[in-house]
C-alpha cells in the first residue's frame, strides 16, 4: 500500500514546480508526490493550500507528456473551487477600518494559464490592494482621483479597474505576455458594455465611465539594460515558461503595442510584482524610469520566502534597489485577508503577510 505523502513532502513538490522545473528528474518526482498526494482529502488540501493547483496548470503547457499526463490527472483529482477556468467575473471590495461601509465593484475577465502565466487570475494582494486604495484614496493619503495610473505586472488588472472606479482619468495596464493583454483588452470591452449602467441618478456618467483605459507591453528587464543582457536568454517566454506565447507573437506584441520610454506616470501601482529573480532590480529600474517627479509607486506585496532567503530579505532587497536609484521608499503592513479567504487553497497564505512598499523620489 502506498503512503500519503506528509504535508512537508507536498509544500516541497509544490516549491520543486517552481524551482526544479527545468530538472526534469525532480519535476517528474515532484508530480508524482503530488499525484500519489491527491488519493485522499488532506492530500488535495494540502495541494491546494500550498498553491499546487496553479503550479499543476502550468505544467500543462510543458512540452513533455510524461509530466503534463501526471499533471492533469492530479488536476483532475483536485478538481473544485480552485479549478475554475476563463471567465467574467464580478468582484466586490469594501474599504478596510473606518471606510468599510464604501463599496465597489469591477467587472473582469479572468484567463487561465496556458494564456496569461502568472497573472491568468486575481490574487489575494491584488484584493488586499483594492481594499486598501478604497481607503487611502478617501483619507487623502492616495491620489487617485484624477491621477494618470500606470499599473505594473497588472495580469488581470482588477487594481487599475477599481482606480477608473475611484476617478483616475487615465490607466495604462501593462504586462509582457500576449495572452495577458489579449485578456485585459477584453475587460476593457467590458468596461465600455457596462457604460450604460454606469450611470448615477441624474444620468451623468460615473467616474469609471469617464477614464480611458490603454493596454501596453511593457518588459521590465529592458528598464537595466545589463539586466536586460544576463537574463534575457535565461528567462523563458512566460517567466516561468507556463504560457503558450510563441517567437512570433511575442515580436508583433513588442513590436505594435509597446509603452513609449518617455512617458511617466503620476501613480504607479502592482500587486504581487516580485516573486521570483531578477525582479527586485527589474522592477526598481522600471519604477525609476516610469515615476514621475512629483509621483508616487504603490506596491502590495506578500512577504514570500524564496530558497535560502527569508521574505522579510526578499523586500529588503527590494528596498536596496530602490534606494540605490535616489528613491525614497517606506514599508508598512498590510492587512491581510481574512482566515476563512484562504480556506480551500482559492488563495495562498504567506507566513510573514503582507506589505505596503509606497516609493516617491527622494
């Protein structure tokens, strides 16, 4: 009789997805703890609370059978709330402390991996961001209103939609995966088929309905050209190499929707937007580069560990970056989502939280 692996075994198949992905021996022994973890129930929990789920969809699109065979059939076994597919969906968000009575909502299209990598869904920071904007934005503290919004890394930009509901005049999403901006232009579609509901009682147009909204590719190694030299070759289309981009469609994208280097932006926001190298560098230079002189970055990140390195390092390091740049950076705590948010593995816990990282120049 076969054991059930323990749960350590299954966070470290988990992590092996992601880290040991191109050793093909430790994908295929990370697949089958999985595998072999999903016959019971607090296998697939335990899969699902450690992210496995999104791990196993990105090796669908690998191009090796023996680990895509092993990965849909997990899949097929955790099958559930957390196996949803494409689609429109609505999210509610209320501001947090005392502004928790105002309440919006956005309208988007979620993708999947295959298509959009890493940002086929929302979140959980990218609901802790919301939350928090609705706050900062009434207290004054966060200019929203009227604000020309650059969102960062935006996957499915559920951040930028709620600024268009909070009176940003303008957003300019941008991402660098074809399946991604192929997915956020179909929510700005929505945003226009909402226009005739999106009116209050004496029939002027809400805020959301007067922002225009952009769709931009926008890589954010090219913003170090050294950077931009060591990791180009070894950074697989997709990042994490999960998506189905291809040479050609990745060219005409850069080629044909391509953010200019000279525009900068008032108020960059990005959630999640540091997960892996060399993103700390990368994603300081593209702020650097982006934020205007009298601008502020936002930045909601989990405060996730990575091999040899505590989260808490991980943000220091960021911070580094952009200190080294003459930018001036704060941290705070976020609040977190509630316990029962993360009960069936829907989103991912992390140890240490999550933070605010606010960046203005110096």
């Amino acid at each position: 009789m076969e054991l059930v692996p323990e749960v350590s075994e299954v966070e470290g198949a988990v992590d092996a997805l992601f880290w040991d992905r191109a050793d093909r021996p430790k994908r295929l022994a990370a697949l089958r703890t999985l595998l072999a973890a999903a016959a019971c129930e607090p296998g697939v929990e335990a899969i699902r609370s450690h992210g496995g789920v999104d791990r196993l969809r990105k090796a669908l699109a690998w191009d090796d059978e023996d680990s895509v065979d092993i990965a849909a059939k997990t899949l097929a076994m955790c099958s559930g709330s957390t196996a949803r597919g494409p689609g429109v969906r609505l999210f509610e968000f209320s501001g947090t402390g005392a502004h928790a009575h105002v309440k919006h909502a956005v309208r988007l299209r979620e993708t999947d991996y295959v298509e959009g990598g890493l940002g086929w869904r929302v979140w959980a920071s990218g609901v802790v961001m919301c939350r928090e904007m609705i706050r900062l934005s009434h207290e004054g503290s966060l200019v929203v209103n009227g604000a020309d919004v650059l969102e960062l890394g935006a996957g499915c930009g559920v951040a930028g939609f709620l600024c268009a509901k909070l009176g940003a005049k303008r957003v300019t999403f941008t991402d660098y995966l074809p399946g991604l901006l192929a997915n956020l232009d179909a929510s700005v579609a929505l945003q226009a088929e909402d226009k005739d509901t999106n009116e209050d009682e004496g029939g002027a147009l809400s805020a959301s309905s007067k922002c225009a909204f952009r769709v931009r590719h926008l890589e954010w190694l090219a913003s170090d050209p050294g950077l931009f030299a060591e990791w180009a070759s070894k950074r697989p289309m997709g990042g994490d190499g999960s998506c189905s981009a291809n040479a050609s469609m990745n060219d005409e994208m850069v080629q044909t929707r391509f953010l200019p280097n000279e525009e900068t932006f008032g108020l960059i926001i990005g959630s999640d937007v540091c997960y892996e190298d060399p993103l700390p560098r990368a994603l300081a230079a593209t702020v650097s580069q982006r934020l205007a002189p009298n601008g502020t970055a936002w930045l909601v990140l989990p405060v996730r560990a990575w091999p040899g390195e505590t989260g808490s390092q991980v943000i220091g390091r960021l911070v580094a970056e952009f200190e080294k740049r003459n930018l001036r950076v704060s941290v705070e705590k976020a609040p977190d989502l509630a316990d029962e948010e993360y009960e069936g593995g829907t989103f991912v816990r992390h140890e240490e939280g999550m933070v605010s990282v606010f960046v203005t120049r110096a």
